[in-house]
C-alpha cells in the first residue's frame, strides 16, 4: 500500500522523534544537537520519491525548482507541498501544537496520513481530526523498534543471532563482557532500547575502552532498563530487507539492499544486493517467519529488518528491526528504475562542512565539470538526490548532509564507485 500511487497520502517526515522514547534518566548521557534536528527536517524531501500527484508533504523548505525538474526524468510528478517553519523540533510536534494547518486539507479526498515514525503525535493528530493513519498504534511501534525486544523475538523463534546477551545492571553487563571474552570475543557492540543514524550502538575495540564504556553507564534501580552486549563480527556483508505486513496478516518482501555501514552508522545503500538464487531464498523464507510474528504480537505497516552475512557466509536474519520507513525505503523507486535499465545504483550520504555556501545549481555545475554528472546517453555517472539539506546552518562553516547516488554498468566494481564519489566529495569540500 505504502507504494501505491493511486492512494492519495500525506507525507511526515518526523526524524528525530525517536528521542522522545528515550530514558534520560538511564544510558549513556547524550548532548541534544538542536542543529541535527534542523538538518532532519531539511532531508524530509526525500520522500518526493514515493509520492503520487495527489499527495501532500510537509517540508521545512521549498525544493530547489532546477532539483524537482531533474527528478521527474526519474518518475517524480508535482504534487502539494506545504513549507512550515523549520523549528529545532520535529515535524509532527509542529502539527501536533498547529492541527488547524490539517483542518484546511481537501477532506473530500480519503488521505492515508504516512509519517517517517508512527508517533504518539501523529496518532493524536489522526484521532483529533479523524484522519486515517498508515501503520500501527504508537506502542506497538515503540516496542518493534525497541533493540532488545529484537533479540528476543529471534530468540523465541529460535533463528539465529549474533552472540551476546541482555544486561539490566552493571553486573550484568560485566559477567556478559567475561562470557564473550571466554568465547573468544575482543570487540562489542553495545546498544541501548532506541538508536538511530548510529546513535546508541557503540563499538567497544579493547578492555581499556569496556572498562571505561562500563564506568559511564547508567541503569535503573529497578532494573527495567535493558542493553544488549553482542560480539562484533568482522568481514561482514549488511544486508536490509524490508517487509509490509497488512491487516489481514499478508507478508510481503518489498526490497532486499545491501547497506554501507561505517562502524554503526548507516551510510548508503547499494541496489540490486549482491546475493546468490540461494541466498534470496533464504532472505525470502526469514520474510515470512518473522512477517509473520510481527503480525501475531500487533504490528501493521512496514518494517525494515537490519541483517548481516559473516564471513563464513552464513545469515544472521535480523540484527534489529526499524519499525517505520527506512532510508533506502524512500529511494528504491529511484534504484528500481535504473535496475530496470540493467544499471547497479550506489547512493551514499555525507556530512560535510564547506567555508561558502553549496547548492544545487553549483553540486551539479561541479560536477558536470568533472565529467561525472549522469549522462541519460550512457545511461551512467552521478545524481544529486536532494537539495534542500544543502548548507542547512553555518556556524564558522556551512554544513550539508549531501545524497549521492552512482549509476553504472553491472560488471563495473563497486569500490571503484565508492572511489568516484568519494573524491568528488572531497573536492566539494575544499569551497
């Protein structure tokens, strides 16, 4: 349903609002960065990607006109889009304080309200003005998303997982770390119940760093606040697929991408994923395994399901699962098009600062001077996937979070992919 054009929807991309779940009282102490926030609700054109002509996106700021023209060459088509002001919250806390802005929506047509994360905003907002909205009840998906209800939820299926264990006190956590180490493991992933963009997953190298990892961490007294602590696999392929479950329990495989994770951050994406026959069908029986869990304990809507291939090529099949839209979900109609046009796309993202401002005009100017911009002739080179995250706030320097996606030729090696992005960004960032 989530890629049905024929549905008309509005579009919330609220990332961000996974903070609200978060315990501040427990975990390792984070500093909010208003500025991220900035930058999450300038990305929300992302979703101009999976909309249909009679849809409405909420967005902080207007899309470059030379960006929404270029798009449509890859199935874009115009459709509503309503600038609010880009306040240090997210977009359904804006709603939520300003629903007379939904009041005013065309209620003649039967809108399915979609947002990045179901929220208990959003479900507010629906059940104030009577709006439909995609997805389950906002517990359901603060519990799917939970990472620690993830293990045991493959625990119980008895699937197989990455070694490692549930800790609910610095005890714990300290006979956990020793149990690991017995077993051979010098390097953890430690995560807490909420993460996102690789925040709340720390990468553990050494006992030094255990130690002090183990010093900084805060648990509750009454030992209701779990983290996991898990062995930190090496020479592992990241493989993402994501699933819809509808109301009558069908489980559909929606994607199957290879992810690009730097440490415990999600990078990009590579479509088609780089599987044997065997090994789809394997990705294709966890779908309906866990597709059909998710359904028995009240989950509706889609869910992406993290998972990894070690290096003796067995699937871990699910790592944890994001209970909402996923990064690669907003772009897979983009890859699909050039799938069909026999061509392998490689899109990554970059945080990067530059001392003058950065556009669009000027990123693809650049990069028709390099020679690299995507040529329709040869079907090949670099497009630009977003405009209105460039330069979203200077402080001593402009800082974007720039999306790139490579398109190329099926035998072409990847890393040499990488290698064109990569140095055109440094470049990029030398202005």
């Amino acid at each position: 349903m989530i890629r049905n054009k024929d549905i008309a929807k509005i579009w919330v991309y609220n990332a961000g609002i996974d903070r609200t779940w978060q315990d501040k009282a427990y975990g390792v102490r984070k500093v909010n960065d208003l500025n991220e926030q900035i930058m999450f609700n300038k990305q929300g054109e992302i979703v101009l990607f999976l909309t249909g002509p009679d849809d409405i996106v909420f967005l902080t700021e207007k899309p470059d006109k030379e960006f929404l023209e270029d798009i449509k060459k890859f199935g874009y088509k115009d459709c509503q889009m309503i600038i609010l002001p880009n306040e240090k919250n997210t977009i359904s806390e804006y709603l939520f304080e300003h629903r007379d802005i939904l009041k005013n929506i065309n209620q003649e047509k039967l809108y399915i309200y979609i947002p990045y994360i179901l929220s208990i905003f959003d479900e507010k907002i629906c059940e104030s003005l009577n709006l439909n909205i995609y997805g389950s009840n906002a517990d359901m998906v603060k519990i799917i998303n939970d990472k620690m209800n993830a293990r045991k939820i493959m625990e119980q299926l008895s699937l197989p997982i990455v070694d490692g264990y549930l800790c609910n006190s610095r005890e714990s956590l300290l006979k956990a770390h020793d149990l690991l180490v017995q077993k051979g493991c010098h390097k953890f992933a430690i995560k807490e119940p909420y993460n996102s963009a690789g925040k709340g997953v720390y990468f553990i190298r050494d006992d030094k760093q255990f130690a002090s990892f183990a010093r900084m961490m805060r648990f509750s007294k009454d030992e209701s606040f779990e983290i996991s602590i898990e062995q930190w696999l090496e020479n592992k392929r990241d493989i993402n697929y994501q699933i819809e479950i509808s109301e009558d329990g069908n489980v559909e495989l929606i994607a199957i991408t290879e992810q690009i994770i730097s440490v415990t951050s999600y990078k990009g994406t590579i479509y088609p994923a780089r599987l044997s026959s065997t090994e789809v069908e394997m990705y294709e029986k966890y779908a309906q395994i866990i597709g059909k869990k998710l359904f028995d304990l009240g989950y509706r809507g889609l869910v992406g399901i993290d998972s990894m291939i070690n290096e003796n090529g067995e699937i871990i099949p699910a790592i944890e699962f994001n209970a909402r839209l996923n990064q690669s979900s907003f772009y897979l109609p983009i890859m699909e098009f050039f799938a069909q046009k026999n061509r392998n796309t490689l899109i990554r993202s970059y945080d990067i600062q530059t001392n003058d401002r950065l556009d669009y005009k000027r990123l693809k100017r650049l990069l028709k001077q390099k020679q690299i911009y995507y040529s329709e002739d040869t079907e090949e080179g670099i497009i630009i996937l977003n405009s209105s995250s460039l330069s979203a706030y200077k402080d001593s320097k402009y800082h974007s979070r720039l999306f790139l996606g490579i398109v190329f030729e099926k035998n072409k090696d990847i890393k040499s992919q990488y290698n064109i992005m990569d140095e055109f960004v440094k470049y990029a960032q030398t202005l």
